[in-house]
C-alpha cells in the first residue's frame, strides 16, 4: 500500500475518500480537512481565543493539537467528574496534564467538581437517583459555558468526530426528536447574552482517522473508556453504522452531511419555541427557567 501524494509506505486506506496516505501526508491532510470544516461552517476566526473540552482521550487530544498547530490561540479545559472506578478520572486528567506540559503556549483549567461543587458527578447522580451520565451531560455543558465566560474565550470546542455526530443522528432520526435534530449542528451561534458559541471542528473526521492523527503525531491518551459508557445506545448506533460503512464505504459522511445540508435549507424545523434565556438568579448563567438554572436547582434540591 502506497502513498498516493508521495509514493512511500501509507499507514492509513480510506476508501471513503479513496485515499492511501503515509505518515507525512496523513496528518497534514488531516489538519488541512478541520481548517477547511473550520473555514467553511464559519466556526470561528484566527482572533477568537477558543477553549477546548479535553477529555484526555483521543479525540480531544487530537483537536488541541490540530487547532495549536493551524495557529489558533487554544486553552483547555479538563473537568474532574470524580469517576473513580480504576481511578478513570485521575488516570484522564493526567493524560491531559501531560500533554499540556508538552505545548506551554497553552494553558490548561482545570475543574474538580467534587472540590468546587462539594460532590462528585457519580455521587450527584445516586442523590438524584439518576444515571450518571444523565447529570453529567448537564454539569459539562454547565461548568464550560461559565469557565469559557469568566475566561472571555470565544467558543467552546468539542472534539466530537464524524462517527460521534452520525450515532447521535441516528438517535435522533430514530425518534424523530425534532429539538435535537435543530439543535444538532457543526456549530451553535451565540444566541443570546451568556451563552458561548460552541463548534465541533472534528466534525468530518471519522473516529478511526482521529485515532490515526494520535498516533502518527504521538500523542498519548487514556485508552480506557469511562465505566458508565458501558452498554450506551450511542455504542450500538456506531457498531450499525460501522456496518453500513464496512458494505458501503462513505455511509456515515454522506448521512451526516446530508443532514447539514437539509438543516441548513431549513427542512429541520423544532417542535417547539425556545423560550427566551434569563439569567439564574444564583449563578448568573443563561436559563430557560424563571428562576434558578437546572444546575443550581440540582444542587438545591439535593443539598435538602
Ligand atoms: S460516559 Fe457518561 S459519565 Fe462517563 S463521561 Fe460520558 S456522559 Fe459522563
Ligand atoms: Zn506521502
Ligand atoms: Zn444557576
């Protein structure tokens, strides 16, 4: 198998874009790809100070380390969820404090949530009586938007891949969720006072190339996924997926930007008006509720 740029030995086929590429070619080609993502869904410009979510694995990773090197002014931030099962959370923020280490022209925040907020997210959740991740999609999305505005970053960064955006659309399909399906996008304006713009720059680049880019540039990250993924309906929608792919190479690309296309020409229309954001009267944050915002109610309702 053989570069098609260069004629060496190529580490990565993708029959989907009917390409070999070697170990030179490959990670410019994926760094030309997010620039390119980046330029044409207008996610941000070279001004915005961006804050990327890092999780320590590989995805996150492999964003930061591709937003570095296309020149933008990137900082992390990592979340200590307190997930302690084989130490899952100390093990992640260590991969991302390395990698951290490596590039000083960035900073990395970090977030302990059981030392700023008093418990961790899997004791939120027991309280609660719910799964853990039902409480942490909510404490994420909470604890990046109010670092991101004290930071007065720009945008948020996610390194959701093309195979995270294609099973999260399946899902969606599948019921018909109609809100989730308008608010399934590359990238979220700022709609109102408080609420970061957020973009998915990995957006076009399967979790197999991402894994890839890891690799051939180095980076190190935790290869263990987080105990409560187990039995996910998300695992089960990317193994089908991987399927179609597997008989019918380009699946996933063509079905996820299909969807953008169609989102964009306004066939996906929401089920319901978003009632407009106020502040929380406790924290500050933007909410859709009259007075206190879901987290502030979360740690309200479980402190009684
Ligand atoms: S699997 Fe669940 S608990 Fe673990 S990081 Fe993801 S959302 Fe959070
Ligand atoms: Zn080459
Ligand atoms: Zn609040």
């Amino acid at each position: 198998m053989r570069c098609q740029h260069c004629g060496e030995v190529a580490v990565i086929s993708m029959p989907q874009h009917r390409l070999k590429l070697c170990e030179k070619h490959f990670p410019l080609w994926v760094e030309r790809r997010v620039a390119r993502t980046i330029e044409s869904f207008q996610m941000f410009s070279s001004d915005d100070r961006l804050l990327v979510a890092v999780s320590g694995g590989k995805d996150s990773l492999a964003l930061w380390e591709i937003l570095l090197r296309l020149g933008y002014q990137a900082d992390g931030l990592y979340i200590h969820l307190g997930i302690e099962h084989e130490g899952y959370s100390h093990v992640s923020q260590s991969y991302a404090e390395a990698f951290a280490a490596t590039h000083p022209d960035a900073t990395l925040h970090l977030v302990d949530v059981r030392a700023r907020y008093g418990r961790s997210i899997p004791e939120l959740a027991r309280e609660g009586g719910r799964r853990a991740c039902s409480r942490c999609g909510m404490i994420k999305r909470y604890i990046m938007n109010r670092t991101a505005r004290e930071g007065d970053y720009d945008a948020i960064v996610t390194g959701h891949n093309l195979d995270d955006e294609a099973a999260q659309l399946l899902q969606n399909n599948l019921y018909w969720l109609r809100g989730y399906l308008q608010r399934q996008a590359p990238v979220l304006p700022q709609t109102c006072q408080g609420l970061v713009r957020k973009a998915k720059p990995l957006c076009l680049v399967a979790e197999r190339e991402s894994a890839a880019y890891t690799f051939v540039r180095g980076i190190e990250y935790i290869q263990q996924e987080c105990p409560h993924s187990a039995g996910a309906t998300s695992i089960f929608h990317k193994k089908i997926l991987n399927d179609m792919e597997r008989r019918s190479p380009g699946t996933k690309l063509q079905y996820y930007q299909g969807f953008v296309r169609a989102r964009q020409d306004g066939f996906i229309i929401g089920d319901e008006d978003t009632p407009p954001l106020e502040e929380c009267e406790r924290c500050g944050q933007p909410t859709t509720a009259n007075a206190l915002c879901a987290f502030c109610r979360m740690l309200e309702t479980e402190e009684t």
